[in-house]
C-alpha cells in the first residue's frame, strides 16, 4: 500500500523558517518525481513544486523559488520542504505527493502550518 | 503561467442527476507531438486529500467509477458526472501538467440540492 505520511507542520512566527518532511513507503520511491501542493484555509490547490528522482530537476512555482526548497533523500525514502521567510499567506495545509506524467498520483494526508506571532 | 478558469464555481444537485464541470485553459494543452491533451480532474472530499480522478483529458485513474467522464480538446474541458451519487458531492479540481507551474483551477463545489 501506498503511503506518504508528512510531518513537521505547527505554528511558527512570521518571518521564521520551517522543514516539513514527508515520509514515503509502499512503493519504489526513488523511481518517482515527488511533489509538493499546498491549500490556504477555505481555498483551492497551489501547485509548490516537484523534484525528479536524482534530484538533478526541480521545479518551482515562481512565487516560491526563493523562499521554499524541495529535496529528497532516496536511500530514507523521503521528501522535504524547506520554508524560509514565512509569512501569513503561507498558512496553510501541504500536501506531498508522487507524480506520473506531471499528475500527482498519490498524496499524504497533509500536515498543516500556521503562520501566526 | 497557463491560467486555469472553472466553471461554475458551485452547483446544487440531485442525486441521480448528471452534472457537468467546465475548465478552460489559457492556451493550449494540447501536444502535438503525441497528440495528448495534459489535463487531469481531481475530487476533494471534505477533509480528505485530492484523489486524481482523470487523466489525459479522458483516461480514468484506476478504480475510478465510469460515471466520471472526462473530455475536450485544447483549451476547452469537461468533466461529466452522470447519475450523481451522495458520495460524489465534493470539489473537483482541473489541472495542467502542459507546462511547469502545474496550475489547478480555483475549484468546483458540488453540493446536494
């Protein structure tokens, strides 16, 4: 069975950083792009970014690519999120996901992070 | 960045009724090179993560019921839902995988009339 559990969610001071993680099991992990996507309270999906199996591409929403930094560990089957210069418009849940075909196949079941002094 | 534009944003319906969503594209999503339109449906129950539903437009995720039915070409999509079910009310999502960022649109809620 497929699972991908996150973690590393909470509340955190404005301007702070955060690393969330995401812990993947079930399936060949390091055959697989991974993904991040997060949702604001009451609002749709973002699309973060993803990161290829060696690590060698990762994409971002330009929004982002300066404040967050996807990368992966295969050989602890892991993904990450690093956030940095948090802001309140970064509250939110964030979901990793695996990724076929740009699609995001498989999702966590989210962890959540407020950004609240 | 391709902008993503559904349409309603909310429907109420019966179960048994057939419901359709639309989701349009600002360009193209259509490769020419395989002929493949990269458009992928998602459902969100509440409190639940996405689940994929379609993608290439048309193609069912396995497990998924064929009363989902996905289509269009191009710019212009649909996802059909026929003989609604109360397990189908939730929030349907379109997405583009044409070209990095993957955008979704912002979000059909279906509700029961």
């Amino acid at each position: 069975e497929v699972k991908l559990v996150e973690s590393g969610g909470g509340l955190v001071q404005p301007g702070r950083s955060l690393k969330l993680s995401c812990a993947a099991s079930g399936f060949s992990f390091n055959d697989y792009w991974m993904g991040w996507v997060r949702q604001a309270p009451g609002k749709g999906l973002e699309w973060i970014g993803e990161i290829n199996q060696d690590s060698s591409t990762i994409n971002y929403t330009p929004s982002l690519k300066d404040k967050f930094t996807i990368s992966r560990d295969n050989a602890q089957n892991t993904l990450y999120l690093q956030m940095s210069k948090l802001g309140s418009e970064d509250t939110a849940i964030y979901y990793c996901a695996s990724i076929i075909r740009g699609t995001f196949d498989y999702w966590g079941q989210g962890v959540m992070v407020t950004v609240s002094s | 960045d391709i902008v993503m534009t559904q349409s309603p944003s909310s429907l109420a319906v019966s179960a048994g009724e057939t419901v359709t969503i639309n989701c349009k594209s600002s360009q193209s999503l259509l490769y020419s090179g395989n002929q493949k339109n990269y458009l992928a449906w998602y459902q969100q129950k509440p409190g639940q993560s996405p689940k994929l539903l379609i993608y290439w437009a048309s193609t069912r995720q396995s497990g998924v019921p064929d009363r989902f039915i996905g289509s269009g070409s191009g710019t212009d999509f649909t996802l059909t839902i026929s003989s609604v079910q109360a397990e189908d009310l939730a929030i349907y999502y379109c997405q583009q995988y044409y070209d990095t960022p993957y955008t979704f649109g912002a979000g059909t809620k279906l509700e029961l009339k």
